[in-house]
C-alpha cells in the first residue's frame, strides 16, 4: 500500500480489537504498515539540507536517540495524519487541551459497538462487550507501565481523583497540602472535606511561568509537615500547561509520611512518562484528551497496597476489597465508549508517543516563535520543553481576554479558550497531532493582525 493513499487507509480504518471474546463480524480490520513503512522511508531516505527557520529549542526536544527532525518537520506525514480525523474544514480548533477530537477509526468503533449494544442491549452489553475489560486493562496497564491490578477503567479525571480524594480516610484537623492552580473540581472536591469533616487545607502559592523548578518544590516543602496526610499535584497545569516535578514534590511528602494523588489529565499521551515515575499513590486521568479516546474515558490508578484501605466512590458488595475492580460498580455505563478505547490506544501507537511528544513541541516552537518578537505579545508559559509541550498561553497588551477571544472565534474563526484566573491571563493555545503548519499560519497571522490594531 503507498503511504499516501488515503481511500486506501480508510478502507482498513479500525484497528486490531482488544477483546478476544467478541464474534469475528465485530472486529474491525486494521492497516497503519503506511505510518511505520513512511517511518522507514524517512529515516533511510538521504537528508536535505535543512532551509527552514531554526527553531530556538530543536536541540532540546529533538536529541534522544528516538527523534526524527525529518519527520517531526514533514507536513505530508502530517497532512495524512490530518486526514485520518474528521475535523472542521472552516473552524480552527486550537483548544485541544479541554477535549480531544477521536480519529476516525475511535469513532466509527464507537458507533459500530453502539448499535451492537442496541440491538439487544442486557445481552451484548453484560454477556458479549463487558469480557472485553480485562484484555483493555492489561494494554492500559502496559501503556502506563503499570500492573494491570493497580487499574481501573472510569468515566474522566474528576471520577477518579474524586474516588481518591472522598474515598482517603481522613478525620478533623489532617491536613492537606494544594496548590490555586489545581483544577477546580479537585479543590471543591477537598473544599467539601473541608466544609464537612473539618480537614485543614494548606495552600501553595505558586508564580509561574517565574518560579524554577526548585522554587516550585521549595514552596511546597515549606508546606509539608509531619502533620500533612496528603499532597495533591497537578503533573501539568491545566490553566498554562507548566509541568511540574512532580516526582521530587512526591518525595518529600512521603518522607514525612503523606500520601500523594496526581492529577495527570493533561500530561497522559500528552508526554512520556510511566505513571510510576511520578511518585504517586493514586493517579486519574482522562482518556479522552491527549489519547483521543471516546468522550467520557478516564482511567484511575491505585497503588496496590492501597487499594483495600481506599474507599470507592461508588459502593459495591465489598468497600474494603482489595481488588481494582470495586471501582468500576458504576451502574450502566457506556459499553461502547469503554471498548471503543482498545482503539485509541491502537491509533497512538501508529504514531507513537515519542513522535507525537516531538511533533507538539515542535508546534508550540512553530507558532511561539513566530510571535514572541512582538512588543505587544505576551508569551505566558514557559517555552522550554522541559517545562511544557503542546498547552501554551499568550496575551495581547490592551486586549481583554474575553476580547481576544471573541475576535479570533467572530472574525478569523479559530477556538482557543480564555484564561482569566488567579494569577493567568491570556488565551490558551493548544494544537494536536493532526494540527498543520498552515494552520498555525492561519492564527499567526490572525494574532499579530489583531496586535497590530
């Protein structure tokens, strides 16, 4: 097959399925050979002389021994990967960061299980569909580099940090160590305790993009006593995209005896990491943002020794169990958006997680780049990619948020979202993998046209 040939492609569109136990009919037949065979054509191909404008952190993101400048920089690659969703030919989404579009392989598996489950919803739904959980766990658990029975499959990120965060066994006076720039729904989630149970939260003040990384740790340790039972750390600031490290934050904690929850919604198939790396004791995220699974996917990771003492959000038969699975007794849930995730996963490994990290910071230097100069453009978030990928916030001087956001909606129709948050203001800028050149062309221009009013 040439790599080039989209009808071809589509012809093959869905991937290899992870449920062994469905009928042969359901298994969508997958073909990505032309991602891997133009892969191969790239790195043995002879390499041009380079006449594009450097980019200022090439190096950085470009220099393990799995980078390809040539195929991170080629747009025909990427046009086909463009051509593989089904996104809008007028509007131009750059707010990838909320939500993530499903190729079309993810939606057609979507609406294939769909219609199964509505044929005879009890029978294919409990009999035919659910014995596709464990063989989705284990290809979860391998992508996370996790054990297989530290996993369960939810609904999003606010579902499993919110098992995690109601489900801890705290009491009056434990306390709690947060930051401002968590995400909302996990600080009302620890303000309930609070308001309920009485538990002390100590809140972290952080000023980024300013604060290094050992001002960031500094201000958190300054917060962790003997006293605190737990540190809740968001890997990746939703707000502004800064990553955190979030590791030695987690160190510290568990050295004074405090257990630690991450919130990993933005950084999961966003960036490499195994969910172990990070230090945590309970991990959630949602699936449908970078691993553009169906809407409403989450994952929850538990430390195993853990997992007995956590109490579920939801009850099942037994609370104290020691198994994962207690934290699926979610009642009816969507079948096909559960297993519709096998191939999600199918899709990100065409690509693979090291080519779409490069891709995305290649992006973000791409657009960034391009408009930093300009004395009335503010770049908000740290650049570096060691401090943030594909998420990144900009400002017009003399431009109201809300302005800059209607302007480039109303008039050049392009998405982003406003940020006007405790100490972040701007428009938040975040491309995907099926983003183009011409694209960020497209809001460049728009940008600095608006600038320049």
């Amino acid at each position: 097959m040439q790599p080039f040939q989209r009808r071809s492609f589509l012809s093959h569109m869905a991937a290899a399925s992870a449920i062994p136990f469905i009928p042969a009919f359901l298994k969508p037949e997958s073909d990505f050979s032309w991602i891997e065979q133009y892969k191969k054509a790239s790195s043995s191909a002879p390499k041009s002389p380079n006449t594009s404008t450097p980019l200022s952190n090439r190096g950085d993101f470009l220099s393990s021994p799995n980078s390809n400048l040539e195929l991170v920089e080629d747009e025909k690659f990427w046009y086909q990967v463009k051509n593989m969703y089904s996104s809008s030919p007028g509007l131009l989404n750059l707010n990838n960061g909320g939500v993530s579009p499903q190729p079309i392989i993810v939606q057609e598996a979507f609406e294939r299980y769909n219609r199964l489950c509505n044929e005879a919803p009890s029978y294919y739904m409990w009999r035919i569909l659910d014995q596709g959980r464990e063989p989705l766990r284990q290809r979860l658990a391998t992508l996370a580099g996790t054990s297989a029975e530290e996993l369960a499959v939810v609904r999003n990120a606010s579902e499993a940090l919110e098992t995690a965060i109601f489900g801890l066994r705290l009491q009056k006076g434990d306390q709690v160590v947060l930051s401002k720039l968590d995400y909302p729904n996990m600080m009302n989630a620890w303000k309930q305790r609070e308001m309920r149970e009485g538990i002390v939260l100590k809140w972290v003040e952080l000023e980024l993009p300013k604060m290094t990384n050992d001002e960031i740790v500094k201000a958190f340790s300054d917060q962790i006593t003997d006293d605190v039972k737990v540190v809740h750390i968001t890997h990746m600031i939703n707000w502004d995209g800064h990553i955190l490290p979030a590791k030695r934050i987690a160190d510290i904690a568990h050295s004074h005896g405090a257990q630690v929850v991450v919130d990993g919604a933005h950084s999961f198939g966003h960036i490499q990491y195994n969910i172990p790396d990070l230090g945590a004791d309970y991990f959630g995220t949602s699936l449908h943002k970078w691993m553009c699974a169906p809407f409403g996917s989450g994952l929850l990771y538990v430390k195993k020794e853990n997992i007995a003492k956590l109490y579920p959000l939801l009850a099942p038969a037994e609370p104290e169990s020691a198994d994962i699975r207690k934290f699926e007794s979610l009642g009816t849930r969507s079948f096909a958006i559960e297993e519709a995730i096998g191939q999600a996963i199918d899709f990100y490994y065409s690509i693979g997680g090291d080519l779409k990290q490069q891709r995305l910071q290649y992006l973000k230097e791409y657009w960034t780049s391009a408009v930093k100069d300009h004395p009335k453009i503010q770049i908000k978030t740290d650049t570096h990619p060691s401090r943030s990928c594909a998420l990144c916030v900009v400002n017009v001087e003399g431009k109201k948020v809300s302005e800059l956001t209607e302007i480039l909606q109303t008039t050049y129709k392009i998405h982003v979202t406003g940020i006007d948050y405790y100490n972040v203001q701007g428009i938040r800028v975040t491309p995907h993998v099926y983003t183009v050149k011409a694209d960020l062309d497209r809001f460049i221009l728009a940008l600095t046209s608006i600038a320049n009013t």
